[in-house]
C-alpha cells in the first residue's frame, strides 16, 4: 500500500500497527481510536468508513504481523464508534474478522478472538444479524488444537450467551435446529460446547424451550456416555433443568409422548446412569398421570417393537398396582368402557 492507500492513516500509523511486538500495535491501535473518534465528532463518516476499508485489507495480507494489526485496528474502530453508531457499520467490522478464524497461524486465531470480543462487546445485539456465522466459529473454537485459541474463545462465547439470553426477539428456533444436528457430536469438546449453550437457554423464563425437548433430549442423554467429565457434569445439569420443566404447571408445551418415548428407550441403555436418570424421569412423570398415561395408550400403536413391549410393561405395572398404591383412578382420564376394562 502506498500512503494514498492507507489513507485517512498515516504510512507511520499503519507501520507501527503492523509492527512484530504487541505493546507498538497496541499503541496505534490507540490512535486510530482516537482518530476515528474525532472523525465521528466532525461527522466525517466518509473516513471512518475508509479506515475501515483499509484495515480489512490488511486482514488479508501474507504478512501474519499485518494481519494482527488489522485485527486490532478493527477492535479499536469498533470501540470509537461505541454503541451509539456501531450498528450500521457491524457487519463490516465482523466480517474480516471472522475470515481470520480460518488462519493457519494460531497467534492470528488467538487476536482474531480478542478482536471479536471488544466488537461484539461494542455492537451487542446488532452482531446476531450474523449470528449463524457467528456460532459456527464458536463451535469450530471449542476444538481448536491450541489451548491459548481455546481460552480465548470461552470469553468470547460467554459474552455472545450473555447476548442472546438479553435479546427477547432472538429466533430460538434457528438456534434449537443448529443444536439438535451437532447434539451428536463425536469430540468432547464441540458436545460440551452444544450442551453447554442448551443449559444457558434452558436458564431463560422468556425462551419457550420445552416444545423442543424430544428433537434434543435423546442426544443429552447420549452425552452422558462422553468420557469426558466436563461434558457429564454440563449434561447432568441440563438434564436437571428440562426435568424441573416437565412441571405442566410451568409449560405447556412439552410433547409428552416424545418425551416419553425417548425415555422408554434409554431405560434399557447399557449405561447404568442413563438408565439410571431416565428412570428418574419416568417416575417423575407418575405425577402427572392424567397427561402420562393417555401418552402411553397412544404409543401402544409404535412400530417399534422394542417401544411397544416396554410401554406395554409400563402400562401392566401402572394397572397392576394395589388400589392403595396408585396414584390414577383410570376412571378419571374418561378413556370410555372398553378401554377401562382392558
């Protein structure tokens, strides 16, 4: 670049921001903070734009010191700006950013994430137009091979959660799709991460999760089955939580036979503390018998024949109770004569 290029930045700017030691790129990027704040004070947005522009390219040069004081330079953009005019120029800041993530170069990786986190801590919820993208770099961080990337990306996905559980119009939905197709992830630490994001929304009064429990519970069951103590402490937790609102009193919306149906199967698993936990769950179900045991009739007609025996079981169990040990008058739930009878 030649200094035109680099403008509004100076040619001694640009060289020290892309100098080999940190404190010198740290130092610039400070100026350009200063720079962009005084642009913005004078409404020269034209400017501020071109630093932008000029800082993006340097993302993408051979030159991995240039590339860091992109990144920094972003940050510091990002942070002149503040959240009062962040929003319209979010995407522009994220952009280049997330195309460092694919770097070879694990310290470029590592700025990459500290970059991001100073602009998603500026921009706040204008970042979810990109959340997509977004996530699927956190999923990918979760496993990086160098620890330091690692580490650095736990902050950064901790403020993005914090985000999204502020945001009352965030699109659930969109989020539980991408969790029910990486639930089954092989690497520990890609499934810690899913399960750890299903326990943050879980958290949330305003997130309607529970309508999405039998799309995603078969697989939290599966992660119990993870060596991984992290990931079986994280999934214990979930699991706690989705039981505690299976309460009808607290949803509505739980698709019991499901529920019920990933249950029956995960009884029989070779596991003793997933058989162990979804008996659990089934007898806390015994509670809410009225809506429990009209589930069970219905999966009567399972093609699966592993299913049907056991909800079959079920079934034998509940109505061969002693009348002093039920908790169902089978009269109540008005299933008509013939089926009282059977």
């Amino acid at each position: 670049m030649s200094e035109n290029q680099y403008s509004p930045l100076t040619q001694t700017v640009v060289r020290t921001l892309t100098d080999k030691l940190y404190e010198k790129r740290k130092a610039a990027a400070l100026e350009i903070e200063k720079q962009t704040k005084e642009l913005i004070k004078s409404n020269n947005m034209a400017d501020v734009e071109k630093i932008i522009s000029v800082l993006e390219q340097l993302t993408t040069t051979p030159n991995g010191n240039m590339r860091k004081g992109g990144l920094i330079g972003l940050a510091a953009t990002a942070i002149a700006l503040g959240s009062k005019h962040s929003a319209i120029y979010a995407v522009k800041l994220l952009e280049p950013v997330f195309t460092c993530f694919l770097d070879h170069d694990s310290r470029v990786r590592y700025f990459a994430c500290e970059s991001l986190y100073n602009i998603v801590k500026v921009c706040r919820a204008s970042v979810l137009v990109k959340f997509d993208e977004l996530f699927n770099i956190l999923w990918n961080l979760s496993s990086d091979p160098d620890q330091n990337v690692r580490n650095g990306s736990e902050l950064l996905d901790r403020l993005v959660k914090e985000i999204v559980i502020s945001t009352k119009s965030f699109d659930l939905q969109n989020l539980m799709v991408v969790i029910r197709e990486r639930i089954y992830s092989v690497d520990s630490s890609n499934k810690r991460f899913i399960i750890s994001w299903l326990f943050s929304i879980l958290t949330v009064p305003d997130f309607s999760v529970s309508e999405y429990f039998p799309e995603v519970l078969d697989g939290v069951f599966k992660a119990l089955e993870d060596p991984s103590p992290a990931v079986h402490e994280i999934t214990i937790s979930v699991l706690t939580e989705m039981q505690n609102k299976l309460d009808p009193k607290r949803s509505d919306n739980v698709k019991l036979e499901g529920v019920i149906n990933v249950l029956v199967i995960q009884a029989t698993s070779q596991v003793p503390i997933v058989r162990d936990i979804a008996i659990q769950w089934l007898n806390q179900m015994f509670r809410y018998m009225d809506r429990f045991f009209p589930v069970l009739l219905d999966l009567l007609s399972d093609p699966t024949d592993e299913v049907l025996m056991l909800d079959i079981i079920l079934i034998t169990d509940i109505c061969g109770q002693p009348k002093q040990q039920q908790q169902l008058d089978i009269r109540s739930l008005k299933l008509g004569d013939e089926l009282n009878q059977e």
